[in-house]
C-alpha cells in the first residue's frame, strides 16, 4: 500500500511546488511591472536595450541604441532582437515578460526534474527565487540588462545536462552565448561544474567510462572556448570601423585590463584596491549562502564552485574595472555568479532516492529560511531592502514611489501625450520621466548624436523659451510643456484640456 502511494505523493509534490514557484514568479514579475509605472527605472540602461530590441523594425539597424549609438561594437547583446515580439506591442513591460517568461520556463523544468528528489528540486528554487536571485531580477533604478537572463538559463542547462538531454542543452547554451559576449564563459564555468560532479561519481567506477566523460568534457570545452573567442574577434571587427566616432569594446577593454593589472600590483589608488576586495568578499558570501541549503552536501557545492568560478570571477573583475571596482555588486554583475551557483547546486545534489524523506525536506526548507534572512542581511549591507520593491498593494496606491512625486495633473498629461504618439517616434523628455514614453524612442540628453534621429517631440519646461526652428510649443500643464513638429501637434492638441479637466 505504502509503494502504491508514492507516485501519488510524488506528483502531489510536484504540483504543488510547481504551483508555488509559479506564484512566485508571476507575483515578482507584477511588482516589477508596478515598479516601471511608478518611474522606479528611470536610468538609461533599460531604454537602451529596449531600443537595441526593436531598433531593426523602427530604425533599419541591428543592436542600436540612443545612448551609445551602435551597439554592436561594444556588446552582443544578440538575444534582445528575439524579444521584439513582446517589446514592440508592450514597450518596456515586454521585457519584463520576456524576464519572466525565462523564469518560469526555469522553475517549472525545476519542478519537474527526475534526476532530482523533492528537497533537492525545493534547493534549486530556493536559489533561483531568494532574496539576492530577486535583487538581481530587480535590478533598481536601471530596471533592466541583457545579463538578467543568465540565472534561468543557466539553471535551464544544468537540469539539462544533468538529465543528459544533449539536444536541449546545447540550445540553452546557444541563448546563454547570445545574451552577451561573457555568455560562453558562464557555459564553460557550468560545464566544468557539470563534469567535474560527473568525474567525481565515476571515480570508482570502470576506467572506460571516465575517460568519455573526459574526453566529452574537453570536447565541450574547447567547443565554448572556440566560441567565446569568435564572440570577441567579430566584437573587435565591428568597432573598427566606428572606433573614430562611437565608444567600441576593444579600447574599453583595454582599460579595464590596465586599470585591474595597476590595481592588483598596487600601483593604483588604495580605494580601488579596497573596493575589489570587497567585492570578491560580497561573491563569496553571495555563493556560500545560495549553496547553505545542500546541507550536508554543502562541503560538494563549495568544490564545484571553486572548481568553476575562477573564469567567471575574472570576467566580473575585469567588467567591474571600467568602473574602477564600485559596481561589483550591480545586478548585471551578480546574475552570472547566481547563475552558476544554481547550477552547482544542481549538479551537488546527490542521485534521488526511491522515496526523498520528510525529515529531509524539513531540513532543507529550515535550511532555506537561515540563508534566505542571511541574505536579506548581506543585502541591506549594500543598501537594499526587497521589501518595498514587494509590495504590490504600496505599489498600486502609489504613494512613496517616485510617480508620486510627479502631480498629477502633470503625469495624466503626460500619459495622455505618450498614448496619442506614433509607437517608435523619437522623444526628448526630462530622465525621470522617460518611462512614460516607454512605446516611443528615448533620446537623451546630451546624446542626440548618437540617435538614430533627432527628437521629434520635446517635453520641456513651461518656463523655457521656445526653441523656434521647426519645432511649435504645444500644450502645456503645470511645469510642463510640449515642443514638436508642428504637424505632430494635432495629435497631442487635447491633451492640456484632459489632465485638467
């Protein structure tokens, strides 16, 4: 009777822990959605990679943004393309389902997993939706970078590599090769965590057998490495030619090497001696505490990511030093550091046992809250607090967010405008507001070079003298006023009159 009741209680579990990450997910993703319409994203960043999603349809040109101009010189951000179906009829909120999208495709392939029991599938979600996973999902005031990706991917291939389904892995390393140039790095750091966790269950095994698996893991090896090193030869190619007029990846990189070889030597400022060490504190405690649910098999996670992180590390080092070391905990830097640390937990957890036990579980959710509020704390450390960030009842009313600040005369002006303009047509407003204008193409001040065409519309300051030219002055409430070809100004003509009604 016991046996008959295991299959039944093994889907119960299932579902049920499917369901919960699933609400979880959904639930993150609606605060951050909140978090968009209250102008809580208002850098630049996030518009820049809505523009590179969509600037093929709207512009003629692949990867371009208003910031940097062609972007391809200085990323291969070559998987924001394959969002524009979301980004183009959503805007900005496009991305943020295509980040949820990503995670429920990874909570669910979790959830389901044979080649893990019920604790271990509860670890691997406790990794991926903690308190530090959900800061980098967050990522405040930029609200959105390629890099964001790399979590759910990342765990999408160890589950797929761990159940030896070679198909399906090599299309989630392809994604991850296509979220950005360090993609194929992050590939090499779980494949070796994968075979290093394989050649450890085979040591006492036939001698046959871990020879293949060596010679699969040079394979895959050199195959990563071949493609990360393509990745930067055609990044190299591409700035050539644009090297006189635009930023491009090979003197940045350049850069961050000289500015990381002064600061290891010594020879550079203290502070950014102390800032790098810091940082690399802040990644070791990120991992211990992502690993302190394995439990006893903690001591097996901790090999595999030391085994496997020092290229990740470098990469964070060196991507870190073009800012002289103080942004070493930003969101975009951690994602790959989360993202392997899921994966090694994946791939520590041991083979599943017949029937995983409730004593077990126990352990491992007690195990789940200690890491969870020690990494609220390691957060707060760095001056962030989830909480308002999830808070969706807050979030509705609005109060204490940054669209509160704006009256509200002013914001239904602003709404209004944004909803009569063309989807795509380049607009010039002041950075906070931007948001608004999230379906439109942001040109930003200062940067109108770099456009792939001057604004076309103007939210300016009712006080400014009018800019003449081509340009009209169009309706204006409270501090704020619209300038634009005048042929665009039938378009928003009403709008004064319906913020004050």
């Amino acid at each position: 009777m016991a046996n008959a009741l295991e299959p039944s209680r093994h889907r119960r579990g299932t579902l049920a822990l499917a369901t919960a990450a699933t609400l979880a997910v959904l639930y993150a993703g609606l605060c951050k959605a909140l978090l968009f319409r209250s102008l809580e994203y208002f850098e630049s960043d996030f518009f820049g990679f809505l523009e590179m999603s969509w600037s093929w349809y709207y512009a003629g040109q692949l990867l371009h943004d208003n910031a940097y101009g062609a972007h391809f010189a200085i990323h291969n951000y070559y998987l924001l393309p394959l969002f524009s179906p979301l980004t183009i009829p959503l805007g900005a909120y496009g991305l943020v389902v295509a980040l949820v999208v990503l995670h429920l495709l990874a909570v669910l392939r979790v959830a389901r997993a044979a080649a893990l029991d019920l604790p271990g599938r509860l670890a691997v979600l406790a990794g991926l939706l903690g308190p530090i996973a959900y800061y980098v999902f967050d990522n405040p005031v930029w609200g959105f970078h390629a890099e964001l990706c790399y979590p759910p991917l990342a765990t999408l291939l160890a589950v797929e590599l761990l159940e030896g389904r070679t198909g399906r892995a090599i299309v989630v390393a392809l994604l991850i090769v296509l979220v950005k140039e360090d993609g194929a790095v992050l590939d090499a750091a779980v494949l070796v965590a994968y075979f290093a966790g394989r050649l450890w269950s085979l040591r006492a095994g036939a001698s046959e057998e871990r020879r293949k698996a060596m010679r699969a893991a040079f394979l895959s090896l050199l195959a990563v490495t071949v493609v990360f090193l393509v990745g930067m030869t055609v990044l190299s190619v591409a700035g050539q030619s644009l090297a006189p007029t635009e930023t491009t990846s090979s003197p940045r990189l350049a850069k961050a090497l000289r500015i990381l070889a002064l600061t290891l030597t010594g020879d550079a400022r203290p502070v950014q001696r102390t800032r790098l060490l810091e940082g690399l504190t802040a990644y070791a405690f990120t991992a211990a505490l992502l690993l302190l649910p394995l439990g006893r098999r903690l001591h097996r996670g901790l090999m595999l990511i030391v085994l496997s992180a020092p290229p990740v590390i470098v990469v964070l080092a060196v991507s870190s030093a073009i800012y002289r070391f103080e942004l070493m905990v930003w969101p975009p830097r951690l994602a790959l550091l989360v993202g392997l640390a899921v994966a090694c937990i994946v791939f520590a957890w041991p083979t599943p046992t017949r029937l995983a036990s409730a004593r077990t579980a126990a352990g491992v959710a007690v195990l789940i809250a200690l890491s969870w509020g020690l990494q609220v704390l390691l957060l707060s450390h760095i001056g962030y607090s989830p909480w308002p960030r999830l808070d969706a009842r807050a979030l509705l009313r609005g109060g204490g967010y940054r669209a509160s600040t704006v009256p509200p005369h002013e914001m239904r002006f602003l709404r209004c405008v944004a909803g009569r303009l063309p989807r795509g047509l380049p607009v010039l407003a002041p950075r906070g507001l931007v948001p608004v204008f999230h379906h439109q193409s942001i040109v930003f001040e200062g940067l109108e070079a770099h456009a792939w065409h001057p604004p076309r519309l103007s939210v300016v300051s009712s006080t400014a003298a009018a800019a003449g030219g081509t340009a009209c002055r169009g309706p204006q409430v409270g501090n704020l006023a619209v300038e634009a070809e005048c042929g665009l100004l039938p378009l928003v003509g009403d709008c004064g009159r319906e913020a004050n009604p």
